[in-house]
RNA sequence: GCUGGUAUGGUGGAAUCGGCAGACACAAGGGACUUAAAAUCCCUCGGUAGCAAUACCGUGCCAGUUCAAGUCUGGCUACCAGCACCA
C-alpha cells in the first residue's frame, strides 16, 4: 500500500468537481462566509510558487468554514487584460484573445492540480465581453456623476510600453511593470477623480480589520497635511497664496518660491528685467522627468524674479521671489514663502543663493542646519509670537491671519486624480464618443458591451496614439445624441478596472441584467477575508476601495466598504534569498514540485515554510521533511486498530491540538499548527499504534492543510460517512487541555537549580515548600537568608537569597 | 529624510501576560538494516571547560527597570519594504 500521490490527487480532483462540494449558493439558510483571493493575471509563464502560498492560506480558511457548517463562497476568475499578454500576441503574431485563452487553460489546470476548494461554477474573465460590459458601465456612471473627465496634462510616459501610466505604476521613475525609463509627456487623459474621496479613504479605513502596515501605507500615499493657505501682497500690487504648514515661522520667510509653471511668472513678463533667463529655466524644467525633477541628492536650482518682490505680511519687509523647480505646481499654490532657518530644502537654496536665515524657533543651530524640531523651542525674532511654544505660535498666528483675511487654514493631500487612460489595444474601450456638436458623450447603455475590434495590428503607435485609431470603421461612428458623424474614443482602460469591482461580480456572475444583483450583493456582503500582496496596498486595494465607495453612493452597493479583513502574505524568494526571476535562474516550478512530491506536499511546505506574512527563500531539501511527514501520516493506516475512542494517555494531546490548530488558523501561524500536527505523529507514532477514533480525528485536522491524502485515507480506512471536507470541525474540551501533574522550575535568584513534578493546582505554599524539601535546594539555601519566595502558577518558584 | 517592519543555532523558524531560549523541521555526524545504495528506523546536534555529574556564557550593540528580560524602557547599529524637494 504505498502513497501514489498522483494517481489518489487525480482522484479527488475529479470527486470534487462531479459532486460540487465547494459550490456556494446564493440561497442558503446558512450563515455566509466569503473568503476571496487577488485573482491571478494569467501570465505566459505560469503558476509561481507564490500563488499558492496566498491560494492555500486561504483555501484553509475556506475549508474550515464549511466544516463549521457556514456557507462558502472561495471564486476565482482571470484578470487578463494587460501588456504582457499583447506584447506577446505582437511577437508571436498571435490574436491576444487566444494567448489570453491559452494561458487561462494552463493556469487553471495548474490551480486544479493544486485542490484549492474554488467554487469554478463562479469563474469569471475580465476579457470577457459579458463581464467588462459592466466595467464600462461603471466608467459611464463615473462619467455621468463628473468623476471621469478628460484633461491636457502632463503625464507619466513608459517610453518602452508606448503608454501612460498612473502616478500609482512609476517606481523609482521606471515603469511599474518593464522598468522602463518614465518621461513627461503632455498629453490628453481621461482621468478619474479618486481625490474627491481622499478624506473618506482615510477615514473608513477605521471601518475595517486591515495590518497596520497597510493602513499606514495607504494613509501615507494619499499623504493628507493640514496648513495654511495665505496670501502675500507683491510690489507690483499682485497677491501671491502660499500653502504652508508651518504658519508659526512665518516672521522668519525671508523669500518666497514659485514653481516654474506657475501662472503669475507670464503674467508679470513685463515688468521683470531677466525675463530671457526666466524663460530659459522654465525650458530646461519642462524637459525633465518626474524623476530627475524630484531627485533629492541634486543641487538646488533657480532664478530671481528681478523686478518684482514679495511683501512679508507680518514683518511688512520686501523680499525676493525665486523660481524654482524644487517647488511643485501640482501641489498646494504652486508658491512657498521660504523659512531656511527651519526647512532643510529652503536652508540649502538659501546657502547657495546667499540669502538671510533668520532663527525664529530657538533649540537649534541655523547656521550649521535648518532646524525642523516642533516639540521643544521659544519662538524669537518673531513679535506678537515671542516666547511662544511652537504649539501656541501655531494657534496665536493662524486666528490672527484669519482675522486679518490673509490666510484661511487648508487641507491638502498628496493624492492625484487617477490617469485612467492606455494607448494600448488589450484592455476595455472607453465606451464614449466624441462629437463636434455635442462634446463627449457616453455610449448608450443597450450598446453595451462596446467590444474591442479585431484589428490586424495590435502595434503600439510613436505618435502616442492608440492602435485602435487606426481602426477607421470602428473609429468614425455616428453621435447618438446628434446623429452626426462622430468619432470613438480610442485609448482603453488600465488594466487595474476590472479588478475594481470583481469582488462583486463574484457575488453574482451569470446576472445579464446587472452587475450583481443587490440581493446578492446583501447576502455576500461584504468580503469577509481578502488576502493579498503588499505591492497592490496603493493600485488595486485603493482603487477597488474607491469605487465601492462610488457604488455605494450611487446606490448600487450596499456597503462601504468592499474588504471587511485584509490580510498580505510575504514573498516565496529563490533558494539563494533573492527574489525568483528568470534572469536570475532561481525560478521553481510548481508543476515539477506537484510532480514529484505531490500537491498535498507543496501545500504542507509553502504553509510550513516561516511566518506566512514575511518573506521566505525557498528550499529543496526542507520540502522533503513535509512529504516524510505525509508518509508517516498514510502509514498510520498499517498500524491502525479496530477501536473508536481516543486512547486515554492521547486526550490531552488531542485536545491540546484541536485547541491550538483552530486557534492558529484563524492568526495565520499555519506554520506552528503544522508543527503541533507533527508533534502529535510523533507522540503516536512512538506508541506502536493508532487507534481508528484517533486516526478519524487526526485525519480531520489535517484535512484543510492535504485534503488529497486525507480524503484517501478517509476512505480507505473507513473513517466516516461522506467525505472528510463534509464532516464537522472538531471542538475541544478546556478541561482535557490542562494536564494534571506538571513539571515546574525552581530557580535560586532566577537561576535554574531543579525540576519538580508537582500536580497543576498545588498552592503556592505547598509548591515553595515542595521547592524547599528538594535536596539539591535544600542544601544550597540551608546557610543562606531568604529574602523572597516567589510561586509563579503551573511554572515556577524562585528563591530569592541575600 | 519620513513611515512601517526585521535582527534568535550550520539553515528555515518556535517561545500567551516578562517566568525552562532553540518547539517543529532541514542540513550535518554516528549507528542499525542491506551484498551495496536508496528508503526507513535509532542516537547526537548553540558555545566553552570537563571522563562525567555539572558549571559558566549565549536571542544585533550599549545602558536601565525587575526576584526574573528574546519579551518592557531609553539610546544606538545593520538590513528589508514603501514613500520621498508634497512646503
């Protein structure tokens, strides 16, 4: 009887599937529970052993829901629009449509080998027409309600994709997904505004139950400061608003900054004499990129605005106007008042133009560096504000500015509207026409889905323009307001849409009528359990969250909030530590793990493998250790006897470890309920027997973690009626947790001298005496003075001596 | 620079409230079985000293609190991730 891995996995899968066990249905009187992972982008190169890291977590989860008797529903589906997929197609002379289908065919076959319980009746594309039907519905509600608009702007360029991207997809100025080198380029977007959620995307997140990693993540990227924005009078009569949230320094701005776009500059043209080296700077920051713009080590840079001079409202001192690009159009005014004695970047503009530092917080040495501390520090050279707290200043200037009507206090946020649009052919057209007569105007509804044209060039173009406006049949279109010849739209969504709003389609994924019907909608609402990766906590999470919140407005979704819990997995790295990439040769294939060890190994390992939210490098000789345990666990079947009770002497064992396992589960520590499994094979291993009541149970508890291996045995052995998925999820008794006689430490001054065997509810005078009758104890405290006895229960005593 | 995190044997990692550091594995070494190998089973496995019982040291570094610190406090260092001229 040996453990053919392969022939009994087969098996199941086809079990499985035939009866529909882990299909969920929307008509239950049970309670719900939905356990959902980021649906894969079914990429050329297949499964990566860090999918099922995140797909087995929760697919354990998932498992022992059912068996607490809950309603669930564990989807899957593809997210496949998206560049790889169509620069393949471009490559290869393949329609992008049936790259996409093949990968889908290789990548659902791989997760099928894997037996994550995934309700397949529920599968759902982004590709396909019936699904991004609804995603362009959307994008039309959006339009309807002013949050999709488009705009000239400047923009992020991948020069290699040939396509924008969002502030979200530019790391480290590079593309997001080829590391490309990101220029600026002006171009027409559309654009959504995400901004106008800002506030209520940090606020809810108190709605839900995400790691503070996360949290802190999100907050930081949408980066909300409260200040002041106030307005300084110039000589030529002007007003200049300044955004600042140190109004408490203001005494000590000795000059002002206007970023190199800033309106004002063109508009005093005449007046200022170095016009021609103004304009010659504003060029040459035209022409950088976000990246080299916003670099940090580089020297500071700049011109005077000779001819014009601000005014310091407290002071009332002339002082000069600069133009810099360390100064951003695109946040606050576009103008600081600049304080060097306090802000690091102003102190360095301030050394290499020569210009006045004045303290104004006393506590540091301005001097040698700007000083930035708030907490400690007396406001000097500052009149109405001398003697202050930084605190009080704060409060004392921002009244008196209000009440002057020079300056009001302002939220900002660091959060930019959301580029919505690709110069790409594999992604959801924008279902809008333009018209000359009448402007945008959205695609009726009943035209809906507005599907891709099969072009013959799916090309990026280099005048930046989509491969879809050279499509002149599917181009020229008639107004459906006007009736007039009118043209689509060519440029198509990012790829982050259709993952927006999956979750909910999940809910209902056959509705014609609908993007989910709201009773489906109030039954599955809301997710309750949503692994992921970190990599997504600013693109997909915020994105997905925004528009539920859009939906929710609107009156289609009834919650706020899509995920109720969010939890990240860390990254499986090559076996060298680094992260696995082709380049650097390190790559496992799942299929070749599945192959010769066994799903049920793989997911022994990869949930065995460390703490399931730190990243872990893989390792080749450790997985044997899980197939050994695996083996051990279907040779119990020789060793089995005919009896349904648990042996007394493996009670308290049992318990312990359905109190543990349940326990660890629910924190994500499969790691140490693996090892108490473990721990449990062995103790009845080394007894020579097995019961068929222990072995029943066994079976149960390790059944979410090798379901294949388990519903074998089940069966094999006789174990239960139905299969182990379907059976109840085994509780534990407090009491047969606790054992009776325990061992305790006796320490002397808190070192270790002896062990006792004492029974679990001695009392502490009894325990200390025990310590003190101990010989090895007694002879060491016998000449000595005691100062302090110490009982810590069911642990240990310590004998403080003088 | 800011935000979040991490640091424990040869390796991956355990260790509720401060209470036996190293669970569970991997690797390594030794042994049994075998003609042999693989597989399996048994033993050893943080360091130093010792035949041994045992003693001392040991959780990145330096202090502190405590009968008792991997765990708490203060101060560092290194690394990882995210953000970064956001006024």
């Amino acid at each position: 009887m040996k453990y053919e891995h392969k022939i009994l996995e087969e098996k199941w899968h086809k079990k499985w599937e035939q009866t529909g066990v882990f299909h969920a249905s929307n008509e239950s009187d049970k309670e719900k529970y939905y356990a959902l992972i980021e649906f894969p982008y079914p990429s050329g190169q297949g499964l990566h052993v860090g999918h099922p890291r995140s797909y087995t977590a929760i697919d354990i989860i998932a498992r022992k829901r059912r068996m607490q008797g809950y309603n669930v529903l564990y989807p899957i589906g593809w997210d496949a629009f998206g560049l790889p997929t169509e620069n393949f197609a471009i490559k290869n002379h393949i329609h992008p449509k049936i790259v996409t289908e093949q990968n889908i065919a290789r990548f659902k076959k791989q997760l099928i080998s894997l037996g994550i319980s995934f309700d397949w009746s529920r599968e759902i594309n982004t590709t396909d027409p019936e699904y991004y039907k609804w995603t362009q519905w959307i994008f039309l509600q959006l339009f309807q309600h002013g949050l999709a608009y488009k705009k000239e702007m400047a923009v992020n360029w991948c020069t290699s994709c040939k396509c924008v991207l969002a502030n979200e997809e530019v790391i480290n100025g590079g593309c997001e997904r080829c590391g490309s080198e990101v220029v600026r380029k002006t171009k027409s977007q559309w654009m959504l505004k995400i901004t106008a959620y800002a506030q209520r995307l940090i606020d809810d997140l108190d709605l839900v139950d995400f790691p503070d990693r996360v949290k802190a993540q999100q907050k930081n990227w949408i980066g909300r400061s409260t200040g002041m924005q106030v307005k300084f009078a110039t000589t030529t009569g002007d007003i200049v608003e300044i955004y600042t949230t140190r109004p408490d320094t203001m005494y000590g701005a000795t000059y002002m900054v206007m970023s190199p776009e800033h309106p004002l500059i063109e508009a005093w043209k005449d007046k200022l004499s170095n016009m021609d080296v103004i304009c010659a700077y504003k060029e040459e920051a035209a022409k950088k990129s976000d990246f080299e713009r916003t670099e940090v080590v580089k020297e500071k840079t700049g011109v005077e605005l000779k001819g014009v001079s601000g005014i310091n409202p407290l002071t009332g001192k002339e002082i000069p106007i600069f133009v810099s690009d360390y100064v951003l159009v695109s946040y606050g005014t576009g103008a600081i008042m600049a304080v060097p004695a306090h802000d690091a970047r102003d102190w360095d503009f301030a050394k290499k133009f020569q210009l006045p530092i004045i303290e104004v917080v006393q506590g540091g040495n301005p001097k040698k560096e700007a000083y930035t501390e708030t907490q400690k520090g007396i406001m000097v050279n500052s009149g109405i504000l001398n003697g202050l707290t930084v605190e009080q200043a704060k409060k004392k200037i921002i009244s008196y500015l209000e009440e002057q009507g020079i300056g009001h206090t302002k939220v900002n946020f660091k959060l930019r509207d959301w580029v919505f649009s690709r110069q790409r052919y594999w992604g959801e057209p924008i279902p809008i026409i333009h018209c000359d007569k009448c402007g945008q105007v959205a695609v009726p509804e009943n035209q809906l889905p507005l599907e891709l044209p099969d072009v013959d060039s799916y090309e990026p173009t280099d005048n930046g323009e989509s491969p879809l406006a050279k499509m002149q049949d599917w181009v020229n279109t008639t107004c459906p307001k006007c009736g007039n010849a009118a043209k689509r739209e060519t440029d198509t969504m990012p790829q982050w849409a259709g993952s927006s709003w999956y979750y909910l389609r999940y809910m209902d994924p056959h509705n014609s009528e609908a993007l989910a019907s709201s009773q489906a909608m109030q039954y599955w609402a809301s997710v309750n359990w949503y692994n992921g990766g970190m990599e997504h906590t600013t693109l997909h999470l915020l994105y997905s969250r925004f528009w539920n919140k859009f939906l929710y407005d609107i009156g289609i979704v009834p919650f706020k909030e899509p995920y109720a819990k969010r939890t990240s997995h860390g990254m499986i790295l090559g076996e060298n530590g680094e992260k696995m990439s082709k380049s650097r040769g390190n790559v496992v294939n799942p299929d070749d793990i599945i192959r010769e060890y066994g799903a049920d190994t793989m997911r022994i390992y990869e949930m065995f493998i460390g703490d399931f939210e730190k990243a872990a490098p893989w390792s080749t000789s450790s997985i044997k250790g899980s197939r050994r345990f695996l083996e051990r666990f279907w040779n119990l079947q020789s060793i089995m006897i005919n009896e349904d009770s648990l042996r007394i002497k493996f009670e308290g064992s049992f318990h312990k470890a359905i109190k543990k396992i349940s326990e660890d589960i629910e924190t994500l520590k499969f790691n140490t309920a693996i090892a108490t499994l473990m721990a449990l094979l062995n103790e009845i291993y080394d007894s020579g027997s097995v019961t068929k009541g222990e072995l029943t149970l066994f079976t149960i508890l390790l059944n979410v973690f090798a379901p294949h291996i388990c519903e074998e045995v089940w069966e094999r052995s006789n174990l239960g009626e139905g299969m182990v998925c379907q059976h109840v999820w085994p509780t534990y008794d407090e009491e047969k947790c606790v054992d009776k006689t325990i061992e305790i430490v006796v320490q002397i001054c808190g070192k270790i001298r002896s062990r006792l065997k004492v029974a679990a509810d001695i009392e502490a005078s009894a325990a200390i005496a025990a310590a003190k009758a101990d010989k090895k104890i007694a002879l060491e405290i016998a000449e000595e003075q005691i100062i302090k006895e110490i009982y810590v229960p069911g642990k240990l005593v310590n004998i403080v001596i003088k």
